[in-house]
C-alpha cells in the first residue's frame, strides 16, 4: 500500500461499452469502483454512427437493470425478421420474431450511443469515478493490493482489477496471460448505406465465397454495411469511388434491397480470433474482448461480453454480501466457470461458420445449403439457434 496513493475497492481498466456495464451493474454494492480510460468517447451526433451493434435480449434486459435502455432505444432500430443465405446455392433461413412469440429479434444501435447512455448512467452513480483520459505507465499486481502507476503521477490501488481494455489488454499483458490472436486474413468493411427498397426492421446476412456481407436495418431508414473480405480484396475495394463500390455491393448482396447508395464514410477492421485460457487470477479478472474475440459474422462479441459483466458482478455482490473475500481467486473463479465454457463454443462456432461458408469446395456448397434448408424447416433446432443468439 502506498500512502499517497487513491484507494479504490475495484479499479475497472477500460471504459468501453463492456467496461461500462460492469461499473453500472456495481451501482449499489457498497464498493469504491473507478473506470480508468485512455480516451474520451466520441460523442453522439445527429449522424448515425459507422460502428454499430446488434444488441440481443439478453443484453437489453441487462441495459434495463441498469437504467440505460431508454436512452438507447430511443435510437435503436428493432429488427423482427432476420434472412440468411449462401450466395452459391439455394440454403436459406428465415427468422421471424412472431414464430417464437416474441415482439423482436434484436435492436440495432450506433456503439456511442451505447456507451453514452452508458456512461451517463455511470456518472449518477454515487461510488463510481470515471478517471479519463489517462493512460498507465505501470501495473503491479500484488496478493491483497494491485496498483496502477498513471502517466499524470497519480498511483491508483484496488482489491480487484478488472481488464476490460479489449483485445490489446495491457491488464492482460502485466498478468501473464498467454492470449494469440489469430487472424481470419480479413478486414470488415463498414458503411451506411440508402437502399431503394426499405430494410423492413430485417436483418439480412449474405454468405458470400468472400465472406459474410450484412445489412442491418437503421432507425433512420438506412442500413449499416458490415462486409467481410479477404484481405488481398479489401484495399481495391476501400479504394473504389463511391458509385463503383455501390455496384460491387448491389451485386454481392444480390440486389435484395435494390440499387444503394453510400451516405457515410467506409472503414475496415482486421478481423480475429483469441480466448484466454485463465479469465481470473487473484485480485484480478477479464471480461469482453480483452478475454475473447469472434467473428462478427453472428455480432455477439458485445453481447458475449455485456454477459460477462452481469456474471462477475453477480459474483462479486454474493461474496460481498455473504462477509467472503470477494476479490480471493476461490471466489473469481465462479465467474470463470460460469462464462468460460459459453463464450468458447461461441468462439469456435464462428470460426467454423466462417470456415464453412468461405469455402468453394462445390460438395461443400451443396452439403451447407442442404443444412440451411433443413434447419428452416425444423423449428425445434431453429428455435435452439434463435435463443442461443439470443443471449438464454
Ligand atoms: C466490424 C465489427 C462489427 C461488430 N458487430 C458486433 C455486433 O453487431 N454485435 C456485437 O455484440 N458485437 C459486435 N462486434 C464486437 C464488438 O465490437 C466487441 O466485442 C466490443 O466492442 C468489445 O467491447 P469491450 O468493451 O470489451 O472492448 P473495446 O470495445 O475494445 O473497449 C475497450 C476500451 O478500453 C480502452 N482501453 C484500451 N486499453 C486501455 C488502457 N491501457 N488503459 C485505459 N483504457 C484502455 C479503449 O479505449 C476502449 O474504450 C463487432 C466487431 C467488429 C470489428
């Protein structure tokens, strides 16, 4: 323990959207918590935002507990149906909100927007410090005490540390935590995009023999492009004036929604994948992408980690409350069984889908949209995908 240093019961390193909910969720432990965050958020505008979610149940119910979900609905797009097919054959799948008795599938909404209504709700909560923009020149882990050394001369101290700073985790790194990041060799390209035919609240998700291509319908009428290519196509394809990168992807999405026409700026994103084998250690946790990362060809990385907050909230309260150690490896090691175990066979289902569906291979071709059509008409294991994607 240092005594000039600023004590806090958790120190949360990353204030971004999984980061966030877990410092929300906190609210009311009777905890000290600080969420320590290099960069100040971007705030939201009147232009929809190029980086969006698909947000399932399961992270919405947890968005309510917290009291961020009427800001966040107020500009998510519901979407009640969801179209999914292989660009090489006929394999289709349909989900209809209604066939599961549900009012939606999902919400689309812009990242800012999430972690505004986040952050606001943060800044209500009495025992939450939001210490931002700072960044950490050191890390010392210790048995009952870790510290954080920041760049303005500020040393910060907490029982528990808990990295939410994504996949390039520095909490990660000063653990030891061995964590490679595989490369799929693609880059997402994201847009918005005006179609000439309406999104009807749909989702619509194309597997092409380049990679999986989604529209995702927005509260505005526009739609939200997430193209995922190979990297040897990506630049050409970054590099096209606005009129012909509109012609590739009319085609590539095979027309659904008409002509488009690209209202905001293009940017990639180098795609991977990665899970940790140790979530916990003493006095120390991972939760989001700083312990795992996916395919967004499903989105559930967000949702995975929104997850991952509840769960080792969860923990730390029923210790808490219970007089245990609630930082003691014993106890974190609840929340590293409950959500280990998930987020891997998500991991390595994406990873499969993107294998499956990328491949020319023609027996291949055949066997997948034989699938595609065998699980649109068997409701049961339709219904089984629907919830698991769905976050129960
Ligand atoms: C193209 C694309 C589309 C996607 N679509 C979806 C989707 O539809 N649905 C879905 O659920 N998921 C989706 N994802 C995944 C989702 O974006 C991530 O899983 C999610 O952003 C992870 O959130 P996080 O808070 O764990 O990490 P991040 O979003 O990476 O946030 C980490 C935060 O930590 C901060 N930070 C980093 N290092 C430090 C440090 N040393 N000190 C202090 N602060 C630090 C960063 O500034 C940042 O604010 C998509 C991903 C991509 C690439």
């Amino acid at each position: 323990m240092s005594e000039t240093a600023l004590r806090y019961d958790i120190l949360i390193v990353g204030g971004g959207m999984v980061g966030l909910t877990l410092a929300n969720l906190l609210n009311d432990s009777g905890l000290k918590v600080g969420v320590v965050e290099k960069f100040e958020p971007k705030t939201v505008t009147d232009e929809i935002d190029i980086r969006v979610s698909a947000i399932n149940r399961a992270s919405v119910d947890i968005f309510k507990a917290i009291g961020a979900w009427p800001e966040m609905a107020a500009r998510a797009c519901v979407y009640h149906d969801m179209h999914v097919w292989d660009s090489s054959g006929a394999g289709m799948i349909h989900f209809d909100s209604a066939e599961v008795g549900l009012d939606a599938l999902g919400y689309i909404i812009e990242n800012t927007v999430i972690q505004q209504a986040l952050q606001r709700c943060a800044e209500q909560a009495e025992n939450v410090d939001w210490i931002c923009p700072v960044s950490i020149d050191s890390i010392e882990l210790a048995d009952e005490c870790q510290q954080l050394h920041l760049d303005d001369g500020r040393i910060l101290e907490c029982h528990l540390l808990v990295g939410a700073d994504g996949s390039r985790s520095q909490v990660r790194a000063a653990a030891n935590i061995d964590f490679e990041r595989l490369s799929y060799g693609q880059r997402a390209i994201v847009c918005s995009v005006e179609t000439e035919q309406p999104h009807a609240e749909t989702a619509w998700q194309c597997f092409t023999p380049d990679g999986p291509l989604a529209f995702l319908p927005l509260m505005n009428g526009q739609s939200s492009i997430v193209w995922s290519l190979e990297e040897s196509k990506v630049d050409a394809m970054m590099a096209l004036d606005e009129d012909a990168f509109c012609r590739e992807l009319e085609q590539a999405f095979e027309y659904q929604l008409g002509s488009v026409k690209l209202v905001s700026p293009r940017a990639a994103f180098p795609l991977g994948h990665g899970h940790v084998d140790q979530y916990v250690q003493n006095g120390l946790a991972l939760v989001g992408d700083a312990a795992h990362n996916i395919h967004p060809l499903a989105g559930q990385g967000a949702n995975l980690g929104f997850l991952d907050a509840a769960c080792l909230a969860a923990v730390i309260m029923q210790a808490h409350v219970a007089n245990r150690q609630w930082y003691a490896l014993h106890t974190l090691r609840k929340y590293e069984r409950a959500r280990k175990g998930e987020n891997r066979l998500m991991e390595s289902s994406m990873t499969a889908f993107k294998l499956l569906f990328s491949n020319n291979d023609p027996l291949l071709s055949v066997v997948r949209n034989a699938g595609l059509v065998m699980v649109d008409q068997a409701p049961i294991i339709k219904n089984q995908f629907l919830r698991h994607a769905m976050g129960n």
